[in-house]
C-alpha cells in the first residue's frame, strides 16, 4: 500500500544538512510520507557531485521532502527529480505570474531563473529490491542574497528579480503543496502528463544550441527528450540522437 503525502513539519535553526536529518528521522521511524525538514541554516550542506551547498543564515531555502515511493520501479527513479523540478517551477510561475516565462528547469536538476541558478535539488534514495522504498528531497532556493551577481556570476536570486525580501516557511508551503500534487500524479500512474510537462519547462527544449561533449569536441544541437535511465537526448545537425548523462555534456 502506498500512503498519500501528508503534512509533517520539523523546523530546525541549524542542522548540518536537512538530508541528512532526514535520513535519521526516517531511519529512526519518526517520519510520514510527504514530511518536510527545514532548517535555517545549514552548515555542511550538500549539493550534486559531491559539491558543498553553501548558503547563510535567512538567505535561502533550505529544506527536505521525504516520501515513500515504494510503488516506483527503481529504473523508474528519474520521475522523482522530474515530479519535483516540475513542481517547484510550476508553483513559482503560479505565484510569480508577472514572471512566469523566466522559470525554467535546466536538465537534470538545476531551476533557472532568467537563464541563471536559482536553486538545484538533490534526490538520495533508498531501493529495496526493484522497488524504490525511501526518497529524500533535498531542495536549496536563492531568496534573499544579493551578491550574487559579483560573487557567483551564474547564480540569481528571488530578491533579485522582485527587490524585495523572501520568507523561507511560505516558499516552502508553495512548494510542498505543488510537488505533493505531482507526487499523487505519479502514483496514479500518469507519467505521459509528468514527462511532457517537464519537456514543456525545459531549458533550450527544441532549440539549437552548441553544446559540449566529455570529449571536449562542440556541436549543434537540439534537445528532443529525456530516455528511461534520464539521460538527455540530443539530435545533432547529421539528424543523429545521442544520449549524454550527467558529467557526459556541458550546455
Ligand atoms: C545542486 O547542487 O544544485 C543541488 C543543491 C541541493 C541543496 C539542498 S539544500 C537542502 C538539502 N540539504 C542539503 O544538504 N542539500 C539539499
């Protein structure tokens, strides 16, 4: 039986990684389906490939989602991160309409703002046979900072599209509401709606564009979709598709 997601709140001031507590909570039982980890302020926090997630007290949104999606075929696992950046750009267009066509998902997992960072996630699962049994959702949103464009020329912020000051626990409550209404669509088996609204928000989606191979050699390109294992598909000017993973292409 899969339970539906239900609210469940821990709010910390500090924690070292809100994945991290996460996986304790649950391992220890403590957690329902769809329980939601925020901290304040995290001081080792974790972004993808074994980057650190730096970010200061107040400034971002940092926090865990945790489900148990143990209707999910592991060779499935790569819905998760579509259902979640999909949420999270859906209910951003839907609160910041007047902006609405500067959100967008950048493949895998990054959430661009105006073709700049904004936030990324970082999905930790746990399988049990062929079936996923735990998923925990890391997310990190740029809210308050202001620097960015200094310090980080490739990241934005909230404050820096609105100029004005973002709270993290009504950010979250959006959010929380938009990727538990995925994660139902999930379960219920609609992954056609799943897949074409993430193609539909994708970054350069049927645009040509010159990317870079592993090999270092660029070409022209354009993204035609995501395969089964979540690799991005792209048709080069020969009208050949090729299939790239994570560390395989640069945009
Ligand atoms: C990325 O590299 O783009 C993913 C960043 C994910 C950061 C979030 S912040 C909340 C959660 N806890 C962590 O330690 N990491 C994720």
């Amino acid at each position: 039986m899969s339970r539906s997601p239900d609210p469940h709140w821990w709010h910390y001031q500090t924690l070292t990684s809100t994945n991290d507590q996460a996986k304790l909570l649950a391992a220890g039982d403590w957690l329902k389906n769809g329980s939601v980890i925020i901290a304040d302020e995290q001081t080792h926090g974790r972004g993808q490939q074994n980057t650190a997630w730096l970010s200061k007290a107040g400034e971002s949104l940092t926090c865990s989602f945790v489900y148990f999606p143990n209707f999910l075929k592991a060779s499935d696992q790569f819905y998760l991160n579509m259902i979640v950046t999909l949420g999270i750009v859906e209910a951003l267009k839907a609160h910041f309409k007047s902006y609405g066509d500067s959100f967008a998902i950048k493949w895998p997992n990054d959430i661009l703002l105006k073709e700049k960072k904004l936030g990324g996630i970082l999905i930790e699962n746990l399988l049990e046979g062929a079936y996923l049994q735990q998923a925990v959702v890391g997310i990190g949103i740029n809210l308050n900072q202001t620097l960015m464009g200094k310090e980080l020329p490739g990241a934005i912020s909230l404050r820096q599209l609105t100029g004005r000051h973002h709270n993290p626990l009504s950010l979250v409550e959006i959010l929380k509401d938009a990727i538990d209404n995925q994660y139902t669509m999930l379960r219920d088996g609609n992954k056609s709606k799943i897949y074409n609204g993430y193609l539909n928000n994708l970054y350069l989606f049927h645009r040509w564009h010159q990317f870079k191979a592993a090999n270092g050699k660029t070409f022209q390109g354009c993204i035609s979709g995501i395969n089964n294992y979540g690799n991005l598909l792209i048709v080069d000017k020969a009208n050949q598709t090729r299939a790239f993973g994570l560390k395989e292409i640069q945009f």
